[in-house]
C-alpha cells in the first residue's frame, strides 16, 4: 500500500544540526539505492553530503553511468531535467526543492526560439544553414529542439569543441541562451567580434537587419547569468594593482571584458583543479562565492589566497534554495518508500533532448 508522502511543513523549522543528522542516517538506510550529485555551487552544509560532486558536464556524464535507483540532484532544475533524459527509464531523478531554477536558461523558451527560427527563415534557410546550439542551461524542450533541427547541447567546458562541431556542418550557429559563453568560444576559434550579433528575443527580427544576419556566423540570444554579470573588469584592474604577480581566473558566463582581462578562463571544474594544481599563490575567481569560499579554505594549507572578484556577496540564490531541511525531507521520504519532486521529462521530449545530448558527449 502507497503512504502518504511525509509533508516538508514538518522540516521546514527543523534546526541545521537536527537536519544534518536526519540527512546521514536517511543516507545510511538507502546505501546504493540513493546517489547525491552535487554541484560545485551547492552551499556547503549540503555539498558535505555529496557522493559526487562536479560541473554539468562531468555530473551528466556520471548521471549516464550510475547504478542507483534515485539520483538526488542537489544543483538546479536543468541539472535533474539531463539527469533523467539520460538516465535509464527506471531510475528516478530528484530536485530536492523545484524552485532551485536558474534564471538564466529562463531567458530562452520553446515559443520564443521557435519564433526565432521562423524569423530567420525570412532571410536563409535555418535548416540548412544555421546550427542551433544550446547551452546546457536551458529546459528540456530546447534541448529537444535541437536534437530536431540538427542542433547540440554544450556546457562551458566543452563549448569551443562544439562550435567546431556546429561549424563543420552548417555555416552559422545560433547559440542561446548565454550569449557570453557564446562569444567566448566564438572569440577563442577567431570569429571576430563584429561576426557575431546579438539576437534580442522581445524585437521583430531580433532587432537585426537582414544583412546583419546574412554576415554573421554566431547569432547570441540576449541571455546572461545575474551571478557572472556582477563582476567587472575593475575589480580586476584593482587586484592586478595591488598583486602584480596574483593570478585572475574566470568562468566564460562573465562578460567578454572580463574573460578577456583574465588569465585563465574555465567551467567549474576547471576553475577548482587549476587554482590546486597551478604553482601560483595569490588568485581572484571571477565565479560564485560558494565555490570561492570552499576554494579558499581547500587550498590555504598550500600557502595560497583565493579570493572573491565581486564586492558584494553574489551567490547562486536558486541553487542555494535546496538546504539541508528540504534534502532531509526528501531522502525521508525515500526511506519511507515515496517519491516526492520528481523531474521527468515527457518521452517524446525526452528522446529528442537525448540525441542532442549524445551528439555532445560523443564530440566532447
Ligand atoms: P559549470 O558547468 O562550469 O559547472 O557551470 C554551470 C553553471 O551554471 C555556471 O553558472
Ligand atoms: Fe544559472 Fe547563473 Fe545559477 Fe549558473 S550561477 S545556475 S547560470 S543562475
């Protein structure tokens, strides 16, 4: 017999601590059947309980390859959303709170680029001529879209690789909803910048001309993340000023100014090993401040400093919504054999998202 799920107004004022000891003794039940992939962004009195942690791309890979009946998605909903388009049928994917959004892949939707595209085609044949690539931030319907146009997913570690891969197919790229990791990897394989135009979603024809679109190779939707669009360029001047020898190192969601000006641009992951791996003992992170601070405190056995670019506090507040009383609540109800938040993707969807995903981890 199904029991009624157990309701989260009974977490909701459970102390921290009382909540940690819920979450390890709810672990400890489920064993294997319950794996937590976590992203590098999790706040950390929940990133403690990770089995894995990772960028997009390594946690959808693993998300691909693992065993367990229940992936706990302690990241964003777009994150859950790859997790079950790639996971087999009967595993189950779960976003411990289903506010945990990311606003960015919110400024691109099915309707809209669908609108897009049939704009373009006014000017050239889209389906000839022009890749559609999303980023991997971005709903499920997109992905789908772009596994049936001829389109791919990329994340931020593997995007130049894609354009390379878009281009070897068709002329043109459209490239949503970042448009900064866009022209970062436009700029890396040398499209130069007057190449590239932005395509504004709320203007007829994106607000271009028929022969801008005609001379660009990236058409980038107008979408950013509000996290990396908090770090400037004079952040950057100021610590080179007071550390000529410190290192900057950024992720390709900042904008073009700041990518440029640092030394060292990369996912997630990338940001992590290269600051551990790297020999150099004062760094700034162009990322979010979770990250950072955990950054900080791993590496100052080293003898290295990390710190924040920005000078106000800016964290990924979507993702800091799933805490540890909603994981609590989730992985209880688990033991008490209920699946509550699941995310899952309609079949058709589905099937459509995962070729676009597979042509990306197949090229990457
Ligand atoms: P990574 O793939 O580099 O982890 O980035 C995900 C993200 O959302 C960054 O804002
Ligand atoms: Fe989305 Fe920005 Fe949060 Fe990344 S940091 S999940 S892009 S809102």
């Amino acid at each position: 017999m199904q029991v009624a799920p157990i309701a989260f107004d009974q977490f909701n004022a459970l102390a921290d601590q009382d909540a940690q000891a819920r979450i390890e003794a709810a672990k400890a039940r489920l064993g294997k059947r319950a794996v937590l992939l976590c992203h590098h962004y999790q706040r950390a009195d929940v990133y403690r309980h990770a089995d894995i942690t990772g960028d997009s791309l390594k946690l959808s890979r693993l998300a691909s390859q693992t065993e367990a009946e229940y992936i706990v998605f302690c990241g964003v909903h777009f994150m859950a959303e790859v997790a079950d388009i790639l996971s087999r049928p009967e595993q189950i994917s779960i976003l411990p709170d289903m506010a945990a959004g990311c606003s960015m892949a919110d400024m691109a939707s099915r309707a809209k680029v669908e609108r897009c595209w049939r704009e373009l085609a006014e000017v050239l044949d889209p389906d000839e001529k022009v890749t559609p690539v999303t980023y991997i931030n971005s709903a499920a319907d997109l992905k789908a879209f772009c596994g049936e146009h001829g389109g791919i997913v990329c994340t931020s570690s593997n995007a130049p690789k894609i354009l390379q891969w878009s281009f070897a197919r068709r002329e043109k790229v459209l490239f949503f909803p970042d448009q900064h990791l866009g022209r970062w990897s436009g700029h890396k394989m040398g499209i130069p910048l007057d190449e590239m135009v932005i395509w504004n979603p709320d203007l007829e024809m994106g607000g271009l001309t028929p022969e801008q679109i005609r001379r660009a190779k990236i058409i980038l939707w107008h979408g950013y993340c509000s996290v990396h669009q908090m770090f400037q360029k004079s952040q950057i001047d100021r610590f080179r000023a007071q550390w000529p020898d410190g290192k900057v190192i950024s992720h390709p969601e900042c904008s073009f100014e700041v990518c440029a000006a640092s030394d060292y641009i990369g996912s997630t992951e990338t940001i992590l090993r290269t600051v551990h791996d790297e020999p150099h003992t004062r760094w700034i992170v162009g990322t979010e401040l979770n990250l950072v601070d955990r950054l900080a405190e791993e590496v100052k056995p080293q003898g290295k400093t990390v710190q924040f670019m920005a000078g106000t506090v800016c964290m990924c507040s979507t993702m800091q919504r799933i805490d540890p009383q909603h994981l609590a609540w989730t992985l209880e109800n688990l033991v008490a054999g209920n699946v509550v938040n699941r995310i899952s993707v309609p079949a058709h969807e589905a099937g459509l998202a995962r070729i676009a995903l597979e042509r990306m981890l197949d090229a990457s």
